[in-house]
C-alpha cells in the first residue's frame, strides 16, 4: 500500500546500526530533488500485448528504468526518485492493471500471478533488458519477473517487498474497515460503505500513518496532491473491486501459491534490497531472509523510514540504486 505523496529535503538517511557497508554513489552524479515538481507526463502504453498507462522520466539511452508501485498506489510514487536518477537512465513508471489510470480487462483476475504475467509481457514486448524496481506488492512482482525471464531484467531493486508475512498486527492497516470489507455479505458492505463515504483529505492522512516512519514530515502541499489523486481514483468504475482482488489474492497467495522464498532463490540479476526500520506493513525483520535468498543481493537498512523508502527517503535510495547500476554485470550466475 502506498501513496502519492513526497516529503521536505532532509539530511539523508543513513544504514542501520551494523549494517555492512554498501555502495552509494555520489550525490552530486544524480539529478536534482524538485519537491514541488508535477508527476511526470502519463499516457498509454501498449506493449507485448498489454495496455498500461505509464508516467515516462527523460533520460540518457541504454537500459532504461521501469518502476511498478505497491498495493494502493500508482506511477505516482516514483516520481522523485525517477527524478533523481534521470542523468542514468531514462525511466517508465507504470500503473498495474486496475491501478492509478490503468484499465484492466474484462477477464483480468488481480492475482499475484495476473499481475507478474502482465508486466513480464509488457517488458517482453519492449525486446531489452532494463533495470526493474518494485515496491511492496510490486517488488513481489518484480521478483517473479526477474526470476522467470532473467534475460529481461539487467538490475533490480526491491523496495520493501512483499514478500509472505502471516503474522496478525492490526497496524498493517490504516482503517480496520479495509480488512473488514473483504467480507462477504453485511459486515464488508457496510465497512465498504463507509470507506466509499469518509473524506479524500482523511484517507489520504491514514494512509501517510501507516506507510510513513515520520508522518509529521508530510508537507501540507503533498497531503492536497494525495487527497486530489484519491478524488481521481474514487472516479474509475474499477478502482475500488481492483484494490479489494488484489489485496485479497495477494495474501491468498502466501498461503496457497507458489513459494516466493523459492522464486527469490532464482533470482540471477545483481540485486539490491531496501528496507525501513520503521516499515508496519511487511515487517523488517523479512529483510535479512530476504536477501539471503536471492543469490546475489545486498541490503540497504534505512532508519527511521517506513514502508514506501523511495518516497520518504529518495535521495539515500537513489544513491544505492545509482551505485548498483553502476557497478552492473551481465546477468548471470556469479563467476
């Protein structure tokens, strides 16, 4: 779950205690952090036989960026960091199926596995490799990608993924009704009701408590931005019954589907994963089991952050992603 909202410039976020030293770039390589600068200019996309809507950042030719938002969330949530990473590479932020402005079809399921086989058909059609980062549910699909078709994914980069959390915590969510409205029958209507009736502005506001390390950081003109896209959202006919599938199969999944510890351990690109301390929605302490499966990842601990770093502290990301491009080899097993 995430949000469309960026936070003031602050002092940059620095790895947590004991965490081994990993690569940053020199800030100065990146582009400029513009906390006032508009989303990126969207449009639709068709690629190997899928239509999405995609927020496109300039940039150099070579391996471009693609960037795929968590549950909740849209292209939205890449902006600053696809800003600062822009001199690298040239990126596209796509909205997943059902999500932001991007129309599912008819017979689309919002399973995990819809989801992956979308993307992986949509990269395919571009005929490259390029640097894949995802986000809580979509680093989940990013994974499965990277792990299925080697060949189209040159780096990735998981921010907070989703990876199997079972555990109950009603902090994970931001209004106990959104649990409550995948219910059948009276109780999820009514709990789909009241979610339907409550105010932009205040779902927004729930949203930054729950994803955020530091909510208080949000400035006033990023809350009117988040509420505005909310207002945006509440519009499409199938906004709300792609949120509620998606959530749903997402966590059928980790009971039911294929193991995505197993997918990881696949995995061939160099990989970096990022992770907050402060993260409510899929616990930090996933990160360490996280990068120990996948054959050739390292980890980025954050203090104080939440669950969205590349929002909340996008200028530490872009560093360590900078870096890792950097410092790519071909994919492949390790020599």
């Amino acid at each position: 779950m995430s949000v469309a909202v960026r936070l003031r410039p602050q002092r940059p976020s620095e790895p947590g205690p004991g965490e081994p030293g990993i690569p940053l770039a020199d800030p100065a390589t990146l582009g400029a952090f513009d906390l006032h600068r508009r989303p990126w200019p969207g449009r639709e996309v068709t690629s190997g036989g899928v239509t999405l809507h995609v927020r496109e950042t300039p940039g150099p030719d070579g391996t471009p960026a693609v960037y795929v938002h968590g549950l909740g969330g849209s292209s939205m949530n890449w902006t600053d960091l696809a800003g600062l990473l822009a001199p690298r590479a040239g990126g596209t932020a796509i909205d997943l199926p059902g999500f932001g402005r991007s129309r599912p079809s008819t017979s689309f399921d919002f399973s995990p596995d819809a989801h992956a086989d979308a993307l992986l058909c949509f990269l395919a059609g571009g005929n490259r490799p390029v640097h894949l980062l995802g986000n809580s549910l979509g680093g989940a699909i990013a994974l499965n990608v990277a792990a299925r078709r080697p060949e189209l994914v040159r780096t990735l980069t998981l921010v907070s993924p989703a990876m199997p959390d079972l555990r109950p915590d009603p902090r994970r969510v931001s209004d106990v009704r959104l649990a409550l409205a995948l219910i059948p029958g009276r109780i999820g209507a009514r709990a789909r009701a009241g979610l339907a009736a409550m105010a932009p502005r205040t779902r927004a506001e729930q949203v930054v408590r729950v994803c955020f390390g530091d909510p208080s950081r949000v400035p006033e003109h990023r809350l009117a931005e988040a509420a505005e896209e909310i207002v945006v959202r509440n519009g499409l006919a199938w906004a709300r019954e792609a949120g509620e599938r998606s959530a749903k199969a997402m966590v059928t999944s980790w009971w039911w589907g294929a193991s995505a510890w197993a997918t990881a351990g696949r995995v061939q690109a160099p990989t970096i994963v990022v992770w907050g301390d402060r993260d409510r929605l899929v616990s930090p302490r996933l990160a360490v089991r996280t990068v120990a499966a996948i054959p050739r990842a390292r980890l980025l601990m954050l203090e104080g952050i939440g669950h969205v770093a590349q929002i909340e502290a996008p200028d530490t990301v872009a560093r360590a992603v900078a870096a890792l491009w950097d410092g790519e080899t071909s994919p492949g097993p390790p020599t």
